[in-house]
C-alpha cells in the first residue's frame, strides 16, 4: 500500500489552491525548448522516471540536450552532430525530419484539416488503410488504425482469437518474444521484467523461437489454441531470425490445424530486412499482421493492423459485431493518417526499401570484418538490411580480477556485458548513438534510417573499430573514467 498522509481540509485547499487560475509558474513551449539540462534533468527525475534517470547517467545519456535533429543526426546544445544508428528502435524510416513529410503535415496544418475521424468519414484515413492494402501481398486488405505498436498488436490478437472461432481461445508465443506492455499483449512477451509480477490474461502457451517441431507439438496437444502470434525477427531479443523453412512450416501448420498466425512486423516491418514485410522473403503470408514506428514517418503516432478480409469478416464482419473493436478516439486521425501516407509514398519514391537491403549488406559485411579483426570481443554479427545485432562475448570471467569489483558497483545490469560500456563510449568519443536490449546485455542493436549512406556506415564501422582497438580492458578503464570523472 502506498504511504498517504490522511486528507485534512488544510491539505485539499493546497491541492485545489489554483481554481481555475493558471499556476504562475506554469511552463510554456518557450520555457520548454530553452530550459538547460540540469533542469531537464531535474524534471525528468522529479515528474517521469528517476530510475531510468540512473541508466541515463550511466550511459552518458543525460548530458545531450538535443536542440535539432535532421536526416541521420541529432545535434546537441554544442552543435555536436550525433549519428543515429539507433533510429528509435526502428522507427526512424525516413531520418529525422523528412522534408517531404514536413511539407505535407505543414499544408495539412495550414489548410486547418479536421483531425478526430469519430463522426464523419475520413477521407485520409481511407487512403491510408488502400495504400496499406496495395502494399501487403495476397488479401491482406483490412486496416485497423491504432496510435502504438501496442495497440495494434492488441487489435491483431483481438481479430484472430474472434477468427478462431475457439471458445477460450490460447495463444501460442515465442520464447524471447516483445509484442509491447499494454496488458493483453504483456502476456505474450516473455520477458519478466517487463511482466513485473501484474496479473496477466493467462491464456498462452510458449515455445522456442525458430523450432517448428516445438511449435507442432504445442499446436498438436492443446486444440484450444487458435492464434500463434511470432515476431517474424525478434528485435528485443536480440536481433534472432528463424528459417525460410520454419515459416513455410509455420504456415501449413496453422492452415492444417485452422490456427490465425499473426505476424508481429512492429520493429521489423515497413522495409527494414529489405523487403517491406520480414515475412515476404520467406514467400509465405500470415493472416494478420502490424506495423508501427516507422509507419508514422518519424513524426506521428501512429500504427496499423492488417488482416486478411475473410478474417476480419469473421471477426467484425455483421453490424452487430462491426463495433467490438472499431477504432478508438485517436486511430486514424486526420494528421497522423496524411502523414503515414506521404511517408508510404516516399518510402517507394526514393527506393529506400532497396537502400536497406544494399547499404544493409554493406554494413554487415563490414561489421564481419570487425569482428574478424576482434575475434575475442565480437562474437556474433547477424540481421539483414538495416536491422542487425552485433554481440559481444561475456566477458565477465576474462576481465582483470582487479577491475571486477570496480565493474560490479557501477551496475548490476552492466556486469558481463560489454555492450553497456561500448555504447557509452561510442557516444562520448565518437558522437555514435546505438541501441541495447534487455533481453540480452551482450547485444548492441544498430537500427539506423533507411536513408543510411554508405558513408554513415563508414563513419560508424571506424569508430565502432577504433573504439575495440582500445581492447576490453581499455574500454573498461575508459567507461570507469566516465563515471568519476
Ligand atoms: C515487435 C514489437 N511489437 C510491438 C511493440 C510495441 O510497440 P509500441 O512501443 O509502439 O507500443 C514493439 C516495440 O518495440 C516491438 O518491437
């Protein structure tokens, strides 16, 4: 139970004090963008989440005030040009700040089009969900707008479990797997921390990634299951692909066993692999799908499930069912909707699908090289087009005994893993931005814009081999330094 002082009198009239005046010291967008980082850092600690707040400091995080950010860099409070290879796991398609994308929310604005599409027909949203239906293979043509990969990962299982026609349908998952952590969806994505002891909706079982014969027998033993839902790449957990095989396998199980497979595209969708779904270079095709990030162009919130109609039909498809999960006050909303349907067009426009898989191999190849030079260090690189992991060995029995201790107070989640004090560096002394995930502190995740020049590669891969030149015990010595001085 939470510690509350009791109510008194004297207490409400200080909380209600304001009435309906505006507090003096309320913030306003000026305030906001000129405000310094320490008090960026205050109000972050004091209002959002002080122990994230940690992990920040740790990483050097906390002392980049980002004052622009264009194409694939960030520029701080100093001017300093930071290259994003992190993308926002994914969501950064188009960079930062696309003029084309820019122009089009501009005109949206200045022609003061209607945003809530609750009442009236959208217009833009009807557009959007025919692009997507154009763009996604065989009869996948039914949109769900939502404003999260969450929601729209929610709306996908909600589809296919009505689809299954199960009476208290299950839902098979992958180990490893990250669907999101809103409540449905938190069920299915395997990661404890995340799930931190909530009550979930209990009606999954999960298998391995990868291994159809798990997947078969699971399927097989429990004819309650009505919905397999699969990441078509895991991202949070590493950056793991599974077979040509596995999917055709998955696919013929689902139709023998009339199982809904749901294909998570969230984070590596929308042209990420070098095709615009993971699941299209396998030549299988999935009953339902999402995406979200950088669906939105980097500017709006905003995601899609897609379903193929005979699915949906079954789902929502009579006027008494239509309204089970019609969409909620924000989907599909007027400036968020043009926006994903100018960022659509560019994507094909300026062939960035083809980008990532070209500028995608070059980045891989070079990387391989890397971890040829570093053998010890790097033990693994793998992915495909601009969605690649690179994992580092453990290292926390081949570090010097005397620096064991020093590590182990810096941060129990540090302790072993490299990628930690990497990262930090590569942000500190070579003004490169790279990803971590939680699943496992040994990998980096490199999710860079699909705008990704050969050159950025360059401008990374040397910094990412100058920095490893420095060897394990130097970079240590060097993120030590970082935290003292
Ligand atoms: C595969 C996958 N699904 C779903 C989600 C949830 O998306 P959001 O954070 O927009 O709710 C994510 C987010 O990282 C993801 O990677």
């Amino acid at each position: 139970m939470l510690d509350r002082p009791t109510i008194d009198a004297p207490f409400l009239d200080e909380a209600f004090r304001h009435g309906p005046d505006k507090p003096a010291n309320m913030l306003t967008v000026a305030d906001a963008k000129a405000m310094d980082i320490r008090t960026m850092a205050d109000l972050f600690k004091d209002h959002i989440n002080p122990g994230q707040f940690h992990f920040m400091k740790l990483l050097g995080f906390h002392k980049v005030k980002v004052e622009r950010a264009e194409g694939m860099f960030y520029v701080d409070q100093n001017g300093r040009r930071i290259l994003d290879f992190f993308g926002g796991f994914g969501s950064l398609a188009f960079g930062h700040n696309h003029p084309r994308i820019l122009k089009a929310r501009k005109e949206f604005q200045d022609e003061k089009r209607h945003e809530i599409a609750i009442a009236f027909l959208s217009q833009y949203a009807a557009a959007l969900a025919k692009n997507l239906a154009l763009v996604s293979p065989g009869d996948l043509d039914m949109v769900f707008l939502g404003s999260s990969g969450s929601e729209v990962m929610e709306a996908a299982i909600k589809v296919a479990e009505r689809a299954s026609g199960r009476k208290n349908c299950k839902i098979v998952h992958a180990e490893n797997s990250f669907h999101g952590k809103t409540k449905g969806v938190l069920s299915i994505t395997d990661s404890t921390l995340y799930q931190g002891e909530f009550k979930l909706v209990g009606n999954s079982y999960k298998v391995p990634f990868g291994d159809l014969e798990a997947l078969t027998r699971c399927v097989q033993s429990h004819p309650d299951i009505g919905v397999v839902v699969l990441e078509t790449v895991q991202g949070g957990g590493g950056i793991i692909e599974a077979s040509t095989d596995y999917w055709r396998g998955v696919r013929a199980l689902c139709d023998r066993h009339k199982v809904v497979w749901v294909a998570d595209e969230v984070q590596c969708g929308y042209g990420r692999t070098g095709t615009f779904y993971a699941f299209e270079r396998h030549g299988v095709i999935p009953d339902v799908t999402a995406l979200a990030k950088s669906f939105g162009g980097g500017k709006a919130a905003i995601g899609a499930m897609v379903a193929r109609r005979d699915v949906y039909m079954k789902a929502y498809g009579t006027p008494k069912t239509a309204m089970i999960h019609a969409h909620a006050t924000f989907g599909g909303i007027g400036e968020a909707s043009v926006t994903a349907i100018e960022a659509l067009n560019t994507l094909y426009d300026e062939d960035l699908i083809g980008n990532s898989g070209l500028v995608g191999s070059y980045l891989i190849e070079r990387l391989n090289d890397i971890r040829e030079k570093y053998p010890t260090i790097v033990k693994e690189v793998r992915g495909r087009g601009l969605m690649v992991g690179l994992e580092f060995h453990d290292f926390s029995r081949t570090l010097p005994l005397a620096l064991r201790p020093m590590v182990a107070i810096l941060d129990d989640k540090l302790k072993g893993s490299l990628s930690g004090f990497v990262g930090a560096l590569l942000l500190r002394d070579y003004d490169c931005l790279v990803a971590f995930t939680e699943y496992n502190r040994n990998v980096i995740r490199l999710e860079p814009p699909l705008i990704c020049t050969h050159e950025n590669v360059d401008q990374f891969c040397d910094a990412l081999d100058n920095l490893l030149g420095r060897g394990i015990v130097g970079i240590v010595k060097d993120f030590i330094k970082t935290q003292i001085g």
